[in-house]
C-alpha cells in the first residue's frame, strides 16, 4: 500500500509537466481539502487558544463587542466571526477559515516554487509535501491565528518574488495588500515582510530612487489595510482610543508577556520551560495542544514538525547558503532568508517564544528540501524514494494524534515519547 502511495505521487509530480495547472491545482486542492476536513469536528469542543481568545473574540465581535483580544489586530478574528455568521456556532464554522487558508498556502507553496525554481515537478512536490507537513496540517484545523499569517506572509512572499522577476504594479498592489493582511493579523508579520523588503532593496534592477519609491507604495498599501482592518473598531471609538489600545498592545507583549514568563519560570524546573527557547524548535520542536486520558484509551492533538521533511530542509538550507560562497542565486538567498527571519530573531526577544511560531517559515523549508530531492533524484532515486515515501509514512503513523482520533494509550505512549503527557 505505501509503495503504491507513493508511486501514485512521484507519477503525478512527474505528470504535471504534461498536465495543464489547472488539472493539476484542481486535483491539489481536492485531496487536500478532503484530507484536512475529514473529521474536522473532532474534537467537537474548543481546545488550546480557540476558546479563550479567538473564538470568544469572534462571538463578541457578532455582538458588537470591538476589543476583546486586544493582543492582535482583528483581521482573522473578522473572518472567524464571518465564519461563526454562515456556517454556525459550531466546530465546522470554527475551522473552516484556517482549512481553507492551509489549503490555499499549500496552492501556493506550488506557485512560489516553480517562481523560483522554473520547475513544475519541483513545484509539484514541495506542494505535496507540505500537505503531509504536521504543523501545517494541525495548524489549518485549529481556530487560531497562525496559518492566517503564514498563509498571508506566503501568498505576499509570491507576489513580491513576481514583483522582482516582472515589475508590474499589480504585483506590487497585491504583495502590499497580503502583507497588510498578514500584519493585520498579528504584528509578528513584520519580520518576513522586513527581509523581502531588504531581498528587494538589494536584488530589485532599478536605480535607489525607484527602488524606495516602489517600497514606500508597497508600505502604504500594507498601512491601509491594517487600517481598513479597524474600520469596525472606528464605529464607536475615537483615534486617541486607537492609539491608546496600540500602546496597550505594545506594553502587552513587551512588558506582560516577559513578566509572566518570569513568574513562570520562577516556579518551574528548567526542564519544564525548555520548549519556549527557540533552539530547542530544531532539537525537540514538539508542542501539546490537547491531550485527553480516558481508561485504556487517549484522545489529542499534538503540533510538531514532520521531522524528515523539517531535518531534510534544515539540511537543504545548509547546503544553499553553502552554494551562495560560489555562485550567488538571489532565489536560494530568499528562501534562506525568508526561513531564518522566522526563527532567528526570536534568540533575541526577551520573552518566552513558542514551536508554532516557525509555521510562517515552513513552506521555504519545504521548498529547500525538495530542492535537495531533486538532486538525490539524480544521484539515487532509491533514497529519493525513501525520503518522499518516509514523509508521507510518518504522517500516517502519528495521524491520530495530529487529528485527534481515539486511540489505544499504548500507541500514544509510543508517539509521544520526547515528553511526559499529561492531558487536560
């Protein structure tokens, strides 16, 4: 059964070239979208940060309540409330958004490759792979923010790499207005969005002048989208209480965040804490999100990185910021510099920083690793096969703990050896 899965992908992945896209992203986007809905109402209950924060910030913005979960900007928190509007109060109407956006960025992750590379097989792959991705695959059925950023920072990533290769301003209107999205969902948008403006400012064929001028457009653009994003907010509350509440958001993360990690610490054993220092994201990058214990049987779902893809690109960057001392490729210094902007800037932050925080970052990995593919395909297609086919196999064996089936303890147990569960 497996070597048939996987030769049914490498087939269609081969294929593409003599597909047309649209065949092609239609049969993407049917398998993925069935592979993240089935089930999606399990679990039938609210778990990690759906209840507290963003579902209950839907809710009241229904009842015109505008400041609940002042943390972020409200862009998804809207679309979660539209979703609640149409589909209902329930599980399907949570978690549709965040399957539809992981859906879309794993369309994406197709177009930014073959953007890059040239190549549809390659694009084909990276976009299969990330569909076996764990985090990303937890991440689109789970009512949080998360993979409304990473899924807007990755279709602004596309169009800013379109804008590089043609310069057109209706590439440069929709990276701004995805980046805006992106930032009008959390702020820690920023940092993909500094490194392809930097990409840009040293890649970009123009002289200095047009080079600011198209950045300064693109800034605006994001400006007024963040902007549009408060538009409800406006409708009862001056901009001095605008201002106000941006200050509270700022004190928020810089000044509450840091203390309460601190009480935290204070009262936990170091081997407690390890999982919020962004090292440990490569050694263990495991987080719980729900656990239940009942008898001989347990119920969770757990978010981590599907270590062979996440090992394979960490190596497929290594070996691209090695090639860059030889022969400089502006594609592969995107891709390695739109990866490290997720994780490395959170060794400096002076708070506690969480695994999930690198899901923005995992379409590059992925690409890097199918880059590696592809020249193992040319020096041994029986490690290629067992890499592609190692990816996929993976996700079938912790399947029931990333969608939250009920399974035996002792299978659990085996899977979630790195750390002591405890459950809720």
């Amino acid at each position: 059964m497996k070597e048939l899965l996987a030769s049914y992908i490498l087939h269609l992945a081969s294929r593409v070239p003599h597909l047309t896209e649209k065949r092609f992203l239609v049969i993407l986007i049917t398998s993925d979208l069935a592979l993240k809905t089935f089930r999606l109402w399990d679990p039938s209950k609210t778990y990690f940060d759906e209840g507290p924060f963003y579902i209950k910030a839907a809710r009241d913005l229904l009842q015109g309540i505008a400041t609940t979960n002042f943390e972020h900007p409200p862009l998804a928190k809207i679309i979660l409330a539209a979703s609640i509007a149409i589909f209902g109060d329930n599980p399907f109407g949570w978690r549709l958004p965040s399957v539809l956006l992981g859906t879309i960025g794993v369309v994406f992750t197709y177009l930014l490759a073959k953007k890059l590379t040239g190549s549809k097989r390659i694009a084909a792959l990276a976009a299969v792979l990330l569909s076996f991705e764990f985090g990303w695959f937890v991440s689109s059925r789970i009512a949080t923010l998360e993979i409304f950023l990473a899924s807007f920072l990755l279709i602004g990533a596309y169009f800013a790499v379109s804008f590089w290769k043609k310069q057109s301003l209706v590439n440069l209107g929709l990276m701004g207005v995805f980046f805006g999205a992106a930032l009008a969902t959390k702020w820690s948008a920023v940092l993909l969005i500094s490194w392809v403006f930097l990409f840009l400012l040293i890649f970009q064929k123009n002289n200095l002048v047009k080079k600011l001028t198209s950045l300064l457009v693109a800034s605006l653009i994001i400006l007024a989208i963040y902007l549009a994003s408060y538009l409800f907010y406006f409708q009862s509350h001056s901009f001095s209480q605008f201002v106000d509440l941006h200050k509270s958001m700022y004190s928020y993360h810089t000044q509450t965040v840091p203390s309460v990690q601190k009480r935290v610490q204070e009262k936990s054993s170091p081997t407690d804490f390890y999982l919020f220092e962004p090292w440990t994201w490569v050694l263990d990058p495991m987080f719980p999100y729900y656990g239940e214990i009942k008898a001989d049987k347990t119920k969770m779902v757990l978010l981590f990185f599907n270590p062979i893809i996440f090992w394979g690109g960490l190596v497929g960057l290594l070996v691209l910021i090695r090639e860059q001392f030889k022969k400089v490729s502006p594609e592969k210094i995107f891709l390695v510099g739109a990866f490290l902007s997720q994780w490395l800037v959170w060794f400096f932050v002076g708070r506690y920083s969480l695994p999930y925080y690198l899901l923005a970052g995992i379409p590059f990995l992925v690409i890097s690793f199918t880059l590696i593919l592809q020249r193992v395909y040319g020096k041994s297609r029986s490690w290629f096969y067992v890499l592609v086919l190692g990816s996929i196999a993976a996700f079938a064996i912790f399947y029931p703990v990333l969608s939250g089936l009920s399974i035996p303890s002792l299978y659990a147990q085996l899977l979630t050896t790195f750390r002591e569960f405890k459950g809720n």
